[in-house]
C-alpha cells in the first residue's frame, strides 16, 4: 500500500504527517507536490493541516483549484481514501469533496489546544481501530473550524451517519462548553455519504505519540491501514 | 471596462467580525448602528471589447466558481463602462 502527503505552498503539517506514516505506523509514503497531475499508485492521500495560499480568499479556496486537487478529486470519485486534516478539511469542503463550509471561530480567537472529541462512527476506514462513544485527546489548532452548512445538509448528515466525530467533555457529553468554535452539532469531522473522504479540524498527527502527550490520534492511521491491508487481500 | 463583486453572508451565517466590529461601534459612542455585516469588494478590470451580456455572465461564473462560496456566501455584481 502507498500512502501519499499533498503539499501545498503554505502546508506546514506535511511532515508531521509523513512521520506519522512513515515512523509510527511503518507504510511507504511519498509527498505529493501540489502542481502534480497524476495520483495513480497512491491508496490513501492525506491533505495535511497548514495555510495554503495564505488562506487568502478564504481557506483552502485557492488550493481546490491547484493541478493536485482535480487528480485528488478523480481520485475521491473513485473510490480512493482522502483524509482532510484541519486546512485538509477546509479544502475538501471548498473542493465539494465533503458538503458544508468552515467560518470564522464564533469567539474569533485562534485556538491552539487539547480538546475532547467522541467518536461517533467506527464504519469507515478511518476509524475502524476505535470504539464507538470512546473519547479521544486530541489538538486543535484554527481560526476557522466553525462548521457551517443548510439544515437540511444538516440533517442529511446526522440521518446518513456522516458525523464521524463531536466536540464533547471529557466524559463524553456533548456539550455548548465543550465546543471550542461554534460548530454546528459539536461537529468536529464529518465523511462523505461513500464513506471514503473525511475531513476533521482536529490533528490527529500531533497526537500518535506518548512523548507529545497523547497517543489518541495514532489509530486513525493504522485505521486506514488496516482497512487497505484487508482490501488488498481481498483483491489478492 | 470594470467589474464590481460584492461578497456577503448568507443571513442566518454567524458573522462574528460584523459582530466584533458592532460592539466596537457601540463602545465608541456611535449612535444608532444596529447590526454589521463584514463582506468582501473586489473591482475587476475587463477588456473593454466584451460585450455586457458577455462580461455579466464570465465575471457571474468567477463569483460563484471562486470569488464566493456559495453554501455560506451569496453575491452582487456590477457592470461599469
């Protein structure tokens, strides 16, 4: 299996995440320059965190548009597993690669820390190596991680079983308190209605290690391993 | 030939910004100011060999392709000779 890091001018958790992969979970992955056409050979690619473009416009608007994102796209269409981590996920949305959009914090701070997040599905190939209900320990690091769509999307989502992830305490509550940016539902990660395209604010690569002081984020990775080791054999 | 887009919130959208600047308004003394919306303004240089129709319809796919996103922000634009 191939994993791939896509990096765009202003990435700056392309590394973090390669280590992950690289390091931890022990798969071959390569980094993916964003003026690249062709995804062929990859079966995961992950949109690291970062500022593409600056955010100019608004977050990941000018990086939907790079000669990567149309391959991504295909890619996506086709079934291939893309992970959208925090300015990932923000390009996903724009790329309308995942429904809805990301605003401005409700408080308009920047918030850099540790929050609580629940894990509501364990049907995809993201979260296979979870529990349901467990709760995770895991950074987040935005200004725009206010997730926003119509109610109707809304209520598209939570009938699909397409919010993959919440905000909550510490115990699990779904809580206004615990929400660190205003997100619709607690709303911290969501997947397409396939099931192979996720997006989530918070960064799992900064927490798959006991030395950076949580090792919660580690499974989402192995997930996604596991979950093509599994198809590959089947292919076999 | 110039092209004037103006991008805003959909209503229902949380503008927090309009709302931070709302309070500032309201600190300093202003009277008589109820809400803030914040929205972008871009100005457009056209090549004036366009026709109208044309230049409204190319500038109307730039808003909603790129300029706005459509599931949070709605948009205006403006022809000017």
């Amino acid at each position: 299996m191939k994993f791939g890091v896509v990096v765009f001018p202003g990435s700056n958790c392309d590394h973090d995440t390669y280590h992950v992969i690289s390091k931890v979970v022990g798969q071959p992955v390569n980094f993916i320059w964003h003026k690249e056409e062709n995804v062929e050979g990859y079966d995961a690619i992950i949109l690291p965190g970062g500022f593409s473009y600056g955010d100019y416009l608004r977050t990941g608007a000018i990086a939907r548009f790079s000669p990567v994102m149309r391959a991504v796209t295909n890619f996506a269409r086709s079934g291939g597993l893309v992970l959208g981590i925090c300015n990932g996920f923000q390009i996903l949305c724009e790329a309308g690669l995942l429904p809805g959009g990301l605003l401005r914090n409700r408080d308009l701070k920047f918030h850099c820390e540790h929050v609580s997040i629940r894990v509501e599905r364990t049907d995809t190939p993201f979260t296979i190596d979870y529990r349901e209900g467990e709760v995770l320990s895991i950074p987040i690091a935005h200004g725009e991680g206010n997730y926003f769509c119509d109610e109707q999307t809304l209520a598209d989502l939570e009938s699909g079983g397409q919010v993959i992830f919440r905000y909550c305490d510490i115990d699990g509550r779904i809580t206004d308190e615990a929400n660190p940016n205003g997100s619709l539902g607690n709303i911290a990660g969501i997947c397409n209605r396939e099931r192979n395209v996720l997006g989530l604010m918070p960064h799992p690569e900064r927490a798959a290690e006991s030395v950076l002081g949580s090792r919660d984020g580690r499974a989402m990775f192995f997930s996604i391993a596991d979950y093509l080791t599994e198809r590959l054999k089947k292919r076999a | 030939m110039l092209a004037k887009v103006y991008v805003t919130l959909k209503t229902g959208v949380l503008d927090p910004q309009g709302k931070a600047i709302h309070h500032a308004a309201e600190t300093i003394g202003y009277q008589g100011i109820e809400d803030v919306r914040q929205g972008k303004y871009f100005e457009i240089r056209l090549n004036p060999s366009l026709a109208d129709d044309q230049a409204r319809t190319e500038v109307e796919k730039f808003a909603h392709d790129v300029l706005a996103n459509p599931v949070i922000e709605n948009y205006r634009v403006e022809i000017v000779r």
